[in-house]
C-alpha cells in the first residue's frame, strides 16, 4: 500500500515525523508538500491527496493542517474519500473497523508528537471489520452516486 501525505504550514513538522516513520515500516509514501512553513491555503494540499485517493492513485492518504478541520472539509468532497479527523487512538481505531476511512487528518497544534505518531500507527495497523458496517458504507457510496446524477442531471 501506498500513501499520499501533505500538510498546510500548521503541519510541516508532525509531516516530517510520519514520514520518518513510515519509511521505518518500510510503506510507500509520496509526499506532496507543503515543504516549509510560508504560509499556504490548505484546500490546496488537501485537494493533492485527496484527488490520489479518490483516483485509486494512492491506497491511503495522510493530511496535516493546524487543527485537522479545514484538511477534513476538503477531503470529505472528494467521491470514494472517507477522511476521519482523529484526536486520539480509541476514534483512529474505530475509523478504520467501522467506517474503513482511507483518509487520516491530523491537527498538529492541538496534538503531541508522540500521540499523533500513536494514531498514525494504530490507524495503519487496523483493519476494516466489514459485516454490517460493509453495508454502512455501502450507503455512503450511494449518497455520492445520487448526488452526481442529480449534478448531471442540471
Ligand atoms: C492555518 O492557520 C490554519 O487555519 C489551518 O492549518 C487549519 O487549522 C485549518 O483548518
């Protein structure tokens, strides 16, 4: 599995982490910036990894802003894209049994490295449970199949 990660400004530090870490799991990880800490928009990095996603591109995305919100809001645009906000392990877990998300955001200014690390390795770890949350997510995929014939539609 290959994984997508960026990150706004907010983010760069707790980017470099994981990507260190993931080249230590040995995972495939295409970074697709920020680099430095001049201040860009968020939707702008968000859209990178959220696009390798929902294209089938990258198996898994990683997105780093100040508090994890505004890289959600754009990744959750995204068809195919389930991105979870997680603030501790226990919600990383769960995001991956019940709602198989493909996408982890992350807020480096409201987590410690060694906790957002934490998530990051559970979140990689756990996988999807299946059974009646199949049938959950299924819903989800016809939510967007619905809303994009009714675009069409127009
Ligand atoms: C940047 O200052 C900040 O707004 C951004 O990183 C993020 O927290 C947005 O949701």
């Amino acid at each position: 599995m290959n994984i997508a990660i960026a990150s706004d400004h907010a983010g760069v530090d707790l980017k470099e982490k994981i990507i260190k870490l993931l080249d230590g799991m040995s995972i495939k990880v295409d970074d697709l910036g920020t680099d430095n800490k001049d201040p860009v928009d968020y939707p702008d990095y968000g859209i990178r990894v959220a696009e390798a996603v929902s294209d089938g591109k990258a198996g898994r995305g990683i997105l780093i802003c100040g508090t994890g919100i505004g890289m959600s809001i754009v990744a959750n645009k995204f068809p195919g894209v389930r991105a979870a906000l997680c603030y501790d392990t226990f919600t990383a877990k769960i995001s991956r049994l019940h709602n198989d998300s493909n996408v982890l955001v992350l807020g480096e200014r409201v987590l410690d490295y060694k906790l957002a690390l934490d998530i990051v390795k559970i979140w990689l770890k756990t996988d999807f449970e299946g059974g009646r949350h199949t049938r959950r997510v299924e819903k989800i995929n016809e939510i967007e199949e619905r809303l994009m014939k009714q675009r069409e539609a127009k």
